[in-house]
C-alpha cells in the first residue's frame, strides 16, 4: 500500500459540493470513479482537507488516497488529470508516508474571496465572483477585517446548528484589497481551521459594513455575542475559493 | 425615431457567435428579443460592430439599434442589462445622430486573446483563455508580432474563401505579455479592422514560433507570399475577446 497526496482545483460551478452525496455530481464521486479506471477497476476512496460546498471553487485542495503499489507520481498526475473531467485539474502528486491524513493532519487553510463590484457586473465571472453592484467603502471593510485576526470563538459567523463543539479557531490574516481587475475585490483569510460557511457569513457582514448598513464595530459585536442573528447574510458561494493549504511539518 | 448606440458585454461560451443564425442561440437574436419586449412587441433590428464566432466573448462589442422615442437612457440601459439573458450585459447606452453606424461608421477595434500555459490548465478558465501547454518562449513572439504593425495585405493570415475583396488592413499595436494571474499570457491587436479569423490566425501562428516550430521570419513570410498554408494553425475562439470600439469622431 502506498499513499498519495495530491493537489487539486476545480471549477465548483457544476458540482454540488466536494463531498460525496447520493444522487448529486460531486468532485469526490468524479475523481474517486477516475482513480478506480487507473486501479485496474478497484475502488479507491479519497479524503478531501476541506468539504467545499456547491458552487465553491479550489486552487489547492488536497486530497489522499492510497494505492496497492507506488506508481511514477508525474505519469499518476498526468493520468488522472486527463482522464478526470475538464472542470478539475490534478496539480501535483507526491508519495506521503502512511499515516498522512488531508483532513486531520494540523494544517492553515486560505481562502479568497472574489466579489464584483460593477455595475453592470462582468458576464465572464458570473459563477466566479459575487455580484455586489451596490456602493462599498473599502476603508470601512479595511477596518473592520482586523477584528477577525486572531484566535476567537467564531460561533456568530458559523451556520446555526453546527455540530462541531470547539467554535475557537485561529485567523492569522485577514484582508480586502482591489483583486487587479476592474471592479473586483477580493477578501483573502487564512486560518488553522474555518466553521460551516465561517467564511461566506464574514465576508456578508464585511459587505454590510462597506454599505453602511452595519457599524464598523459589528464584527466585534459579534465575535463578543456569538449570535449569528447579528451577522449579515452568508455571501454566495459561487466567490469562494479555497486557494491554499499548508501542513504543519 | 430616436438612434442609440450601446456598448454590451458577453460571455460568447453558450452562443453560437454574434450574428443571429436559424435555430442557433446567438448574442443578437437574444437582444432583438429583448429590445422587443421593451418595445411593446414591435421587433426591433440591432447592428454589431463586430460579429465575433462561436466561443468567442466581448467586454466592449458596439451595437445601434432605433427605438420610435427618445427614452431615458440609463432606465434604458438597466431595463436591457436585467432583461437580457445572464450571459449578456449592458454596459452603457447613449443617443446618437440618426446616421450613426456601428459596423461602418470607422473605428478602431482592439481584440485580446488569452493564452493558459498552465499545466495543467487553470479549470475557471477553460472556457476563457486557450489553454497551450507547451514550452513557449516569449521573447521570440515578442520580436515576431512587431512584424504584424503596419499596412500589410492580410490574405495570408483569413480564411480561404472569404468573400471580402480588399485584404487590406493596419494593425497599430500588437503585443503580448504577461498577463498578471499565474500563467496566463495576453496578445492585444489594434487595427481598423480584422479579416475572418484573423487574430485566431496570427495568434495560431505566433504561437508556433514561440514553440519553435517555425521561425522568427514566418510572420514576414506569411504577409509576403500571403499564403494561408504558410500560417499556424487557427487558435481556439475561447481565448478571444472583442475588448473595445474607438470611434473616429
């Protein structure tokens, strides 16, 4: 048995979400279905680092999986990245030791988060970025935005009925700045772990903010309540984009 | 009657091109139909500077088209931008003299053209740069595009058979750099005007020489003997956008 980590993006646009689910096209089913055809037809199960939802994109998630014997991890690479369909792409593959383990192994993910500003918006990024044709004081968001730095109980920003227990997670940054093209922004956090939907439901309320439509203060006030009924509304997912992750040694 | 010019925006993916064609999904029947609708039920006719083919997108496409009043023109423009399919966008809307033309009023039009050397390729990218994952070296395409600026017949660079007497053209910059987002490459052409496939066609052939597969001179080779045999190969429509319209005034 040999185990393999491998690097992966996708276009979430056509997938509901990572993780497996009976009856619905997920980037789990597609590349476990992919692995079996290079296993001689025998199932392969893959683990993801972050279980992104329908719509969300990925630069670099990771996945492993194990094989009954070490393969050539450039030609692993290319043949899975070819044969898997086009809206995913295998960056790399690398030979890891057996006990790695993508989702349990401590880890900071990064996040981006692309939103479009222009009236009207860019038709070319309309399942890549949210649409926020409304006025933004990128100052305010600036602002704000450091209040999430740091290691807080972010029971406020997760979905209500979570099941996990420990809502206290680290944000070693936190940022908003122009993304370089026309109109878009985007907000970029990196942390050592991030709730249901933790990221769409700061960057609502980051965009409430910059609208004026919530004081600078809010993102304390609500880390401090822990009532998410004080946050703004979970930002579509189709802005999202798990961009990076990085194992602790 | 009352003529106005509008600047739209497409993602040209799910078109079968610009120009309206029977029982094909194109950008200027689902205007028309649009336009309409605003006019109570009276169809109305528009005119495109450009008719981009299949795959092909647009930030700055041209149209004019008469309406039988003066109306406001930014309700105009919102009304066409909502009602319009998601794939289309309004950017603005203006009046203009009653003899306005916006495919032969003289203009300038500069096309972009987006080349993902990534292997593997960037997958929110794949309908919106033409992926090239081969050895390119950018020096020798920038030394060989300084070839295209000018007044040269382009014979060699359209289609064979293209019903268009006179080849004529000039292309006042040609460039390709670096694009900003990881391995993406971006050729830019001005001129006052492009044969069929044109830019598809330099671009093909451009990016042999980048490949070493024809030499430096092949572009002056190309223009000489205008001998469309002697070119690249037509470069895939999904890289190409029709970027903007500068009228002579």
């Amino acid at each position: 048995m040999t185990r393999y980590k491998a690097i992966i993006s996708y276009d979430g646009t056509l997938f509901s979400g990572f993780q497996r689910q009976p009856g619905e096209r997920t980037v789990q089913e597609e590349l476990e279905k992919t692995l079996q055809r290079l296993n001689s037809g025998q199932p392969v199960i893959i683990f993801g680092a972050g279980r992104t939802d329908a719509g969300v994109h990925a630069y670099g998630q990771v996945i492993h999986f194990d094989l009954p014997q070490a393969r050539d991890v450039e030609k692993l690479r290319f043949g899975l990245d070819t044969q898997a369909p086009e809206d995913i792409d295998v960056v790399s593959v690398e030979q890891v030791a057996d006990d790695f383990h993508a989702r349990y192994d401590k880890h900071n993910k990064t996040y981006e988060f692309l939103v479009d500003t222009g009236r009207p918006k860019n038709p070319m990024m309309r399942h890549y970025a949210t649409a926020y044709p409304y006025p933004l004081d990128l100052d305010l968001m600036q602002e704000a935005i450091k209040d999430l730095v740091g290691t807080h109980d972010f029971t406020g920003f997760t979905a209500t009925g979570t099941s996990v227990e420990n809502k206290i997670r680290t944000i070693t940054r936190a940022t908003v700045e122009p993304e370089g093209r026309p109109n878009m922004l985007v907000f970029t956090f990196t942390g050592n772990g991030f709730l249901y939907k933790q990221v769409r439901n700061m960057v609502g309320t980051l965009l409430k903010i910059g609208n004026h439509r919530m004081p600078v203060s809010q993102i304390k006030t609500v880390l401090e309540s822990r009532d998410r009924n004080l946050a703004g509304p979970t930002a579509a997912g189709n802005g999202l984009y798990l961009k990076e992750i990085i194992y602790d040694k």
